[in-house]
C-alpha cells in the first residue's frame, strides 16, 4: 500500500519536556536527514543527535564545494553544503528537534514501557533521553585520520577537511593520500590556480583514473610511493622532506589519508557485526536488536546520498509500523513469523470472540 500521507507534528508540543520521544536518529548526515523527515512526517516525535556542530554529514564535511552531479533532479549539480542545508531545513519545518556537538555513547534497554514496549535509552556524551526506536545513522568514517609527522607543527595550514580558499594563485599545495577525496582536493586547487604536489604512500593512487589524468593535464605533480619523512618551518612556508630524499616547500598541505572508524562505537552497541566490521541487518534495516535500526554508510556496500536517503525512509517506515500497529499485525512481524503462526493467532482470537457472544 502506498505511504505518503503527511501528518504534520503540532508546533504547540513541548519538546523539551516529552516523556519520551518516539524515535531518536544519531547522525544528520543524509541517511538520519532523510530518516529524520520521514518520521516526522508520519507524526512521530524525533530527536537527532549529530557529533559536528552542523548537519549533513560527509557532503557537508568533506566535500562541501563539490558538485554533486548524480543526485536525481538536479541536472545541473548541487554543492555538498547545499544540499546539506536544504535536508537540514526541511527537517527543522517537519519540527524535528536536534542536539549538535553531542555523541552517542550506549544504548540501553529499560523496564519503563509506552504501549507495552520496553523503551530504550540513548546516552550521549552530554545525557540520555528515553525512545521507543533508534535508528543509527553515523556513517562508517568518523574524524580525518591524522599524521603526526604533520601535526607537532601546530599549523593552521595543514587541513584535514578541505579548506575555503576561494583562489590559490601564488599557493603551492601539498595533497597528501590516494583516495577520491585526495584527487578531488588536488583538482580543486588546481582549478583555482595553486600549484599541488599529490603525495602518496602506495603505487597506484585508489581514486579514479579520469581524476588522475586530469592532475596530470591540469599541470599537478604526483609522487607515488612516497612519504613524508620530516616537516618544519621555513618562512611562512613548510619544508616536507620526502623519502625519496627530495624536498618541498608548500604553502598549505591538505591531508585526506582516510578516516578514524566509527567501529568502535559499533562494538559498544551490542550489535551483530559483519565480518567487515558493518552493522548486520535483516531486511528492514533493523539490527540484531530489536528496535534498533542501521541505514547508510553503517552497514551499506552502495555508499550514496540516494540510496542512505531511501535507507533512512524505509528504516523510518518500519519504525512507525511498529509503533503503530500490534506487534502481531505487523507487516514486518507477519512476514518474519510465518503467515501461518499469526493467521493461527488470529483464527483462536475469533473463536474466543465467537464463544464470548
Ligand atoms: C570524497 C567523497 C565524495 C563523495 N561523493 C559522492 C557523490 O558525488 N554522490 C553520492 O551520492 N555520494 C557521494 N559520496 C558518498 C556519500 O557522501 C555517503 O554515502 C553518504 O554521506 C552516507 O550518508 P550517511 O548518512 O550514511 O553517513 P554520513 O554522511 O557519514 O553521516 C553520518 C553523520 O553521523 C555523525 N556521527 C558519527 N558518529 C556519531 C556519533 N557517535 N554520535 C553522533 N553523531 C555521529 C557524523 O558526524 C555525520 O554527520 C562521497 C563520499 C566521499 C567520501
């Protein structure tokens, strides 16, 4: 059956002081976003917590300037911030309620109950607030991993996330790493007229090919099984020094080397894992434990805004389901128990009816 009628949550509810919320989403990167409007479409009370002090996750974080060119009904591209922000805002019209600057820590089940359903509770790095359902949706990466070779300098020009530079002339630019987001970061500096040395510790960068011949056409150099051996001030400039024994005197260096794993955080939640360190899921997004949803980057092998965005609906369809409906008409529940088991529920509870007439 189709399911696109909105309710729209009444502005008169006091946020502040719920008893408990219906759902509660950790992360506002595109699946919690999108997670976050289809609950509150449906008129349930929800709760994002986000570690950054701003929503929209990685299109927001590391690619903020980009052109997303394969996001369905925006022919001519949209930056990673807009769009983050245009998510953000659509959410904060629905009335859904967010906590920036505040990490998830645990979540636990307690004795108290709303509709005869244990609630959980979700504690954070600031508090805990009771909910019926969680859905997570902290992406895989969490902080930019750092090199230390870099770090005892204490630069304000060494970046872990691309930094706002509208126009590089006159920059020489160190990009350190080998993935996508390096060889995006060097293209962008090149476009803006800065010189970029690509450093990376490998053969063969990971990223796209067609990135890589685009450095090398935009006139950028690339030092492959290299690394940075030392690092020190000279000037207003940085010397790295290179285990090929040459030097380079840069400007900025921009550091895209991967990231911290969220799995750490996974492996305190209690949940069933993939052998690859993912959250597991059944087929409708809900983890090992009951209640607890996974969409995203969390569990996904297709890492896309669209398909986080249509993971954090459908994981936010199931959750009103169960809210809304007894455990044993539930769709969800129908399926997974055998049709058969419930129909012999059904037919018993009939005949109880009968006999009582
Ligand atoms: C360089 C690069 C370019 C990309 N380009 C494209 C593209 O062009 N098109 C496309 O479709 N996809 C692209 N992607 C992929 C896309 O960005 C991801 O698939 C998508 O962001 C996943 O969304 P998510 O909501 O699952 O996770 P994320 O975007 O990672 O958001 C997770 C959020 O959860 C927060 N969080 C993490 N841990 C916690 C915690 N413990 N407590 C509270 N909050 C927490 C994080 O701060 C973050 O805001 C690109 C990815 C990269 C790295």
């Amino acid at each position: 059956m189709a399911d696109f009628k909105v309710t729209e949550l009444s502005d008169e509810i006091d946020f502040q002081n719920l008893p408990y919320w219906d759902v509660v989403i950790i992360g506002a990167g595109p699946g919690g976003l999108a997670a976050s409007l289809t609950t509150a479409h449906r008129g349930l009370t929800t709760l994002v917590i986000e570690a950054k002090d701003k929503p929209g996750g990685q299109p927001q974080f590391l690619y903020a300037e980009k052109k997303i060119v394969d996001i369905p009904g925006f022919p001519d591209g949209i930056t990673g911030e807009e769009l983050s922000e245009r998510t953000y805002r659509q959410a904060v019209e629905a009335l859904v309620q967010f906590r920036f600057n505040e990490e998830l820590v645990s979540i636990e089940e307690t004795d108290q109950t709303a509709n005869d359903e244990n609630l959980k509770k979700v504690f954070t790095s600031e508090g805990s607030f009771l909910c019926r359902k969680v859905i997570l949706a902290c992406g895989l990466l969490h902080y930019p991993r750092k090199l230390p070779v870099l770090d005892q300098l204490e630069s304000k020009n060494v970046y872990y996330k691309i930094p706002k530079i509208g126009d590089y002339e006159e920059c020489t630019v160190a990009v350190i790493g080998g993935g996508d987001s390096a060889l995006d970061a060097a293209v962008m500096v090149l476009q803006r007229r800065g010189k970029v040395s690509l450093i990376y510790r490998g053969e063969n960068p990971r990223g796209q090919a067609a990135t890589i011949s685009r450095i090398k056409e935009l006139g950028g150099e690339i030092h492959l099984s290299t690394e940075i051996s030392s690092a020190e001030f000279s000037g207003d400039h940085i010397l790295l020094k290179l285990s090929t024994g040459n030097e380079l005197l840069c400007s900025q260096i921009i550091v895209q080397v991967g990231f911290l794993s969220a799995k750490e955080t996974f492996e305190k939640l209690d949940v069933r894992l993939n052998d690859d360190g993912s959250i597991a899921i059944d087929p409708y997004y809900e983890t090992s434990r009951k209640g607890l949803f996974a969409v995203g980057d969390v569990h996904g092998d297709i890492k896309l805004i669209p398909v986080a965005w249509a993971e954090g609906i459908q994981a936010a369809i199931h959750a009103f389901k169960e809210i809304t409906s007894p455990y044993w008409l539930n769709e969800k529940r129908l399926r997974d128990l055998k049709i058969t088991l419930i129909g012999e529920k059904i037919t018993q509870a009939a005949i109880s009816q009968n006999k009582k007439k």
